[in-house]
C-alpha cells in the first residue's frame, strides 16, 4: 500500500470520528407520529436509522462498506468516498435532519443549519459514545433502541480476565498505533487488553494515533500484535521491517489480523459486533 493511501485513510479517520463524546443537534425535535426523513452522512448512523426505522432514511453516503449491503441498494447516495457531501443533492431530498461526523462534515452541516434544516453532529470513540447515539437516533425516531443494542450483544458483555500486553499497528511508514483516546483504544480497554500505548500522547491532528519507533517496540515486548487489513488486502508488509523478527509476539506468531471497519473505522453495527466478539476472544 502506498504511503499517500495510507495517509488520505487516516486522515479519513481522524476527521470521521474523533477523540470526544459530542452529540450536538439543531433538530427543531416535533413529537409526531410522522416521518421526519433523514439523510445520514456517514455509515454507522446510516445502519442505525435503517435499523430503527428505515423509511426514515432517505439519503446515505457512497460508502463501500453500504454498497455490500443489499438493504441500502435503493437508497439515494449524496456523497462519494472522502469527497463533501453534494448539497444539492441533499436538499432536493427534502430531509427535515441530516446526520453527519464532527469535523468532516461541518461545512456541509453549517450551510444546511443556516437553511433551517435540522442537523446532527456525531463522534464515536467509546462504546459510551456509541450509546448515546443510538439512543439519540431512537429518541429522534420515536423507536426502541434495544433492536439496534440486540445487534451488538457482543460488545456488551462482562468480558473475560486478560492479562495480555497488546499494541496495535495500523501501517508500516510511519508505524502508527492508537492509543487510549480512539475507537480501537477504548475497545482494548473494555475487553481488558492491555493496551501499552493507551497512555502515550499523539501530535498534530491526529490525538487518538501515535508514531512508535523499532526501539519502543521492542524494549516494550508486547504478548500480541494486531495488525490492521484493509479491504481484501494481507496486510503483510511487516516481514521486509529489519526489526520484525526481533519482536517477542512475531517469535512466537502471536499476531492478529482485524478488518479496518469494526476496530480503527466504526463502519456499521455488523463491522463493530464481529470486532468485539474476536477481541473477546483474545
């Protein structure tokens, strides 16, 4: 993988879910038994809406992870990849509220408010924060969340005792790992993994991801590696490091591979359960 498509991902992720729990809404919120019609700007509140109401969802994002899902197959598209969202497009849908990421979408969001469409800034870092959104789009909805938590059933489990020291990796250049302040950080810390870069500090934009060096590494000795796959790529660009084989967990081939979507990407209730259900089983 390139470094350029490397960095275009995680610049991605840093802008789609950031590093707080901030659900802020301008919906003028009426109690009607009518549909409101939402357009939903990222994919996980895309999948929510559709769970709890999917007539209510009128509009969703170019998403690859919502093209493999047939559900979503008739639904208008307003946006396409990393690129902002067609405006036009959206207001010709009509929605009474638009959902969309703090910090990647709030130009977006800005000029729909200004219109007097009701909007919805989301991050999701945490399983808290994801709790609150769900139950925010089930108030919104006038439905009952428990259809959307049933989906996640192994995320909200008393996890088993775990003693492991664990570092994630989520590319080779620059050797990036989330700590404690991302959505995979606080996944670790809920199945009690022992995430040893949860307490380091990211730079720049990007809080929730630092640079590590070979030397940390392999000072640190984690018992497990989990290494990142995007797509239907092996990610196995690890064996051509100089260091990789001076590694404890790579000696003793303790090294898991997690899809992109459910672990660093939220992507879709599916995504976050079959995450949460292989960290359990770590």
């Amino acid at each position: 993988m390139k470094l350029r498509k490397i960095f275009l991902i995680f610049i991605f992720l840093l802008v789609s879910f950031g590093c707080s729990n901030k659900n802020q809404t301008s919906i003028k919120e009426k109690k009607s038994n009518n549909n409101i019609g939402i357009v939903s700007l990222n994919s996980l509140t895309s999948d929510i809406i559709y769970t709890l109401k999917p007539e209510e969802l009128i509009g969703i994002p170019g998403s690859s992870i919502l093209r493999k899902n047939d559900n979503f197959k008739n639904i208008p598209t307003v946006s396409e990849g990393r690129t902002p969202p067609n405006l036009e497009k959206i207001i010709s849908l009509n929605p009474k509220l638009v959902i969309g990421s703090d910090g990647f979408h709030d130009k977006t969001l800005s000029k729909l408010d200004e219109m007097g469409i009701g909007v919805l800034k989301t991050k999701v870092n945490s399983l808290s924060d994801l709790t609150s959104l769900i139950n925010k789009i089930s108030e919104i909805t006038n439905t009952d969340s428990k259809i959307v938590f049933n989906k996640l059933n192994a995320c909200f489990i008393d996890p088993s005792p775990k003693n492991k020291k664990v570092v994630v990796l989520v590319s080779t250049k620059p050797l990036l790992s989330p700590n404690n302040k991302s959505w995979a950080g606080s996944l670790l810390d809920n199945f009690n993994l022992r995430n040893l870069t949860a307490e380091l500090e990211g730079s720049g934009r990007m809080k929730g991801y630092l640079n590590l060096s070979p030397e940390w590494l392999i000072k640190e000795e984690p018992d497990n590696l989990i290494l990142i796959k995007f797509g239907n790529e092996q990610y196995n660009q690890y064996n051509s490091l100089p260091f990789w084989n001076k590694l404890k967990a790579v000696q003793n081939n303790n090294i898991d591979y997690f899809d992109y979507y459910g672990l660093i990407n939220v992507g879709s209730l599916n995504s976050i359960n079959k995450t949460c259900e292989k960290l359990e089983s770590l």
